[in-house]
C-alpha cells in the first residue's frame, strides 16, 4: 500500500524532530559565538529561543503519543516512533546547555578578557559536528556513521581534561581571574555533556536501524531474551 | 522448553490445489502460539491439519510429518477420535448444541466415558466451567439452553465443551473475531491463563491480539510459513521484510 494513514503522521514526526534538531544546533553554536565574539546580545536571543524549543519537545511528546494510542505502531514504525520521543528531550536537554553557556557569556562578556578561547572553539566545533552528523545519520539510519560518532566524543573529552588543568592553572597563579574561569570552567563541562548527549542519540541511531540496545554495554553481552 | 507439536515439510492439497507449501515447525508445550496472516495464507488449514480435521474434505490430501509427543498423527492407524480428544478445538462462530449448558459440557465426557459416576461427572463439568472462567456466570442455570447465553458465554461455552474431555492442546480458529471488545478481553485473558496447563494454536486476524496473547508468531503467506519467531520480536524487529510489510499494513 503506498499511502498509509501512519505514514503522513511519521513524516510529520520526522519533519518535526529535524526542526528541532536544526534548533538546538543553532542554539550551540550562537552561544558559543555570543561567548567568542563577546556578543551579550546574541547570548540573550539563544536564551530567548530556548522556549520555543521547549514548546517544540511538548509537541513531538504529543504527537509521538498519539502515534501510539491510534496507530499502535510495529517493527520499524515502532522503533521509530520510540527513538523519536527518546532523541527529543536529549536535543532539549542540548539546547538547555547552549542556554547555560549563554548565560554564562553574558556575565563573561562583562568580566575583563581572561582568556583566549583557542580551545573552546574546538570543542564547541566538534561538539556541534557531532550533533549535525548524528542527526543526518537518525534521518538516513546509518548505524555505522552513528558509532564513528559515538568514537569522536573522545576528542572532546580529550579537550575537557586540557581546557580543565589550563583553567585550574590559571586559577592558582592568577586569583583575580578566579570568577571568569570558574565560568568558564562551567562552559566546558557543558560542551563536554553535549557531547554525551550527542552520544546518545547515536545509540538511538542504532536502536533505530538495528533494533539493538548498545547503551550501558561495558564489554559484557546483553542478556538474551529467552 | 520442550516440544509438543513438530511439524516437518508439510505440503497439503486440496483436490490439485497445494494450500501449504513445505511447513516445518516446533510449538513448544505450554505456550501460545498465533498463526497470522492475510485471508487465504493457510493458517487456517494449517491449524486443521494439527487435529486432522481436513480429513474429512474431499480430495483433501497431506505430505509430511505432524508428530505430537513423538507420534505422527498421520501414520496408519492413528485413533483419530483419541487424537481429536488430545488436540481440541474451538471455532470462530460458537456453535453450542441445541441443549442445557450441562449437557453442552457433559457431552463430550459421557461419549468417551471419561466419567466414573453422576457425581464425577458434575465436577467435571463444573471444572471445565471454571477452568473457561464462565461458572460463576451460569452455575444457577445450568440447565437452561445454551443459546440463551450472549455471544461470548456461548465462545467460552464451546471453550469449556473443549476442556472437558482433557486435552492437552487447543487450537482455536479465529475465537474472538465474532464478539465485542469486552467478550473478546476474557477471552484472550481465558487464552494466557489456560496456557499453564495447555498448549495453545490460535489463529487471529487480530495482529494486536496476537501480540497480547502469545508467546510466539507464525506468519504465513501463500501457503508458506515466511517467519516463525518470539512474539516480541515478530512485532519489533521481524527477521523479514514480508512479516514487516504485513504487521506495519503495508500490503496492497
């Protein structure tokens, strides 16, 4: 059957979860250039947009629901449906983050130039990377892109404990700077959770195209089902 | 998890029409199994062909192997009424005797002589009442018509008649497509609570019935069985795309 009644109903979710996704890649990356460019200005529109954002979660959640209560999908239409609604509160918890680096841009952008930021964009790049390509690869479920994602979240873990020690180094010899790189200290651990969050979805991927939990696998087998 | 039914390269033929292409399949003791499929896969022959009710169709005719608890059911001699004892069988429209509800039940106990005495034979149909969840319902009336009974009394009716001369498996064609939403809830209820005592074949167009109810999913088609998996599985990542396009209602 080519037109399914479901099938207007999931290309509606897909449509929506996409949207979303763009939202919260654009709230990460014009937050951290409110913080780079020292624009106060562009981190009060990033915090301002987050409750569209918020509004758009609550309508996936709804939609997804429905989907469920009327159509009771099956199969892949299922598993659609369900990593939908898992990936959506992770793109709102992203975008919570890109609001928490706004904020913290905004009180950064009043404090004297601290530090040079070399590191932060590189994170943030990565981190924004990941989450464009997990999202083109939750659109074209490709599972193998989803673990080459999962694997570069060690790049940005790798900048954290970098940005980290600098930043504690920074706090020892100089004192007066403590305030501004407490701040941001907080900015790196927030990219450094996106990154999780990222990580996340791309498990979702795989749930996705292969019905397989890879979350929480430390080596050992899952158990089987039977 | 031990066998009860194993069915290996079933072909069957009605007159010089294959129905069932080449049919291999275990269900296990104490589970439910569902057959679901479009209108005219076979699944309802299939489950036929498990008690030999096709026997009885002219120019009907079955290759391969139906063996239960090692016998094949198909060998020279088999008792075909004992067999029929063993494996019983309920069907999409009720079809109560024209009699009291006792006798309904009572029936199928007095012509094998499974009883020892009247006595023996109350309990045994009260059991067979209980055990279809429909004593409560008609204990003070026993001896009223059967076809005073709603719909779904009469379905769990004919399931009691079933019960009563103790099988050990019960196939069950369609049993629930006739009746409403309620009827059809005890009924799928009566299915995962006889499964602690019985084997059970249901064939469903229902496929969210299928899923409520059984431990494994048959999915056939044009007379082939295409998948046979775990339940939970067939409906959240079936091994073919066939049983994919047919849950998702993708066929047309």
């Amino acid at each position: 059957m080519d037109h399914r009644i479901i099938d207007q109903q999931l290309d509606h979710l897909r449509d929506k979860i996409l949207l979303l996704g763009g939202a919260t890649e654009q709230a990460v990356q014009r937050a951290m250039q409110s913080l780079v460019e020292r624009d106060s200005e562009l981190a009060k529109q990033v915090l301002e947009e987050d409750k569209i954002i918020d509004q758009m979660e609550l309508e996936i959640d709804r939609l997804s629901i429905e989907i469920i209560a009327l159509q009771q999908p099956a199969a892949h239409d299922l598993r659609f449906v369900i990593s939908v609604a898992k990936i959506t509160p992770i793109l709102e918890r992203i975008a919570d983050h890109a609001g928490s680096i706004a904020e913290a841009a905004i009180i950064l952008n009043n404090e004297p130039h601290t530090k040079n930021y070399v590191d932060f964009p590189i994170m943030a790049q990565t981190a924004t990377e990941m989450l464009r390509s997990a999202l083109d690869a939750f659109t074209s479920e490709d599972a193998a892109l989803s673990r080459e994602i999962i694997e570069r979240d060690r790049l940005i873990d790798e900048a954290y404990r970098r940005v980290f020690s600098e930043l504690l180094e920074m706090m020892i010899d100089n004192p007066a700077a403590t305030t501004g790189a407490a701040h941001l200290l907080f900015v790196a651990k927030h990219l450094e959770r996106i990154g999780d969050y990222v990580k996340d979805i791309c498990e979702l991927n795989v749930y996705l195209r292969e019905a397989a939990f890879i979350k929480h696998r430390y080596g050992s087998p899952t158990p089987p089902s039977e | 998890m031990q066998t009860k039914i194993s069915i290996s390269n079933l072909d069957f033929f009605y007159g010089k029409v294959q129905a069932l292409h080449g049919i291999s399949l275990e269900i296990p003791e104490r589970e439910v199994v569902a057959f679901i499929g479009p209108s005219g896969c076979g699944k309802s022959t299939f489950i036929r062909t498990l008690n030999r009710m096709n026997d009885t169709i002219p120019g009907a005719r079955v290759e391969g192997e139906v063996i239960i608890d090692g016998e094949n059911i198909y060998a020279a001699g088999t008792d075909v009424v004992a067999l029929r004892r063993k494996v019983g069988m309920v069907f999409q429209k009720s079809n109560p005797f024209p009699k009291s509800i006792f006798d309904n039940v009572a029936y199928g106990i007095k012509i094998n002589g499974i009883h020892s005495n009247k006595t023996d034979l109350k309990d045994r149909v009260e059991n067979a009442l209980r055990n279809a969840a429909l004593w409560e319902e008609v204990k003070d009336r026993l001896n009223m018509s059967a076809f005073g009974l709603s719909g779904g009394q009469q379905q769990r009716l004919c399931i009691a008649r079933a019960l009563a001369v103790e099988p050990e498996v019960v196939l069950m064609d369609e049993p629930a497509s006739a009746l409403d939403p309620i009827a059809t809830q005890k009924i799928e209820e009566l299915v995962v609570e006889l499964k602690r005592n019985y084997t059970i074949v249901i064939v469903t167009h229902n496929m969210q019935q299928a899923a409520r109810v059984s431990d494994r999913t048959a999915f056939f088609m044009l007379g082939k069985l295409i998948e046979f998996n775990r339940t939970d599985k067939v409906f959240q990542n079936p091994d073919e795309k066939l049983t994919e396009d047919y849950i998702t209602g993708r066929f047309g």
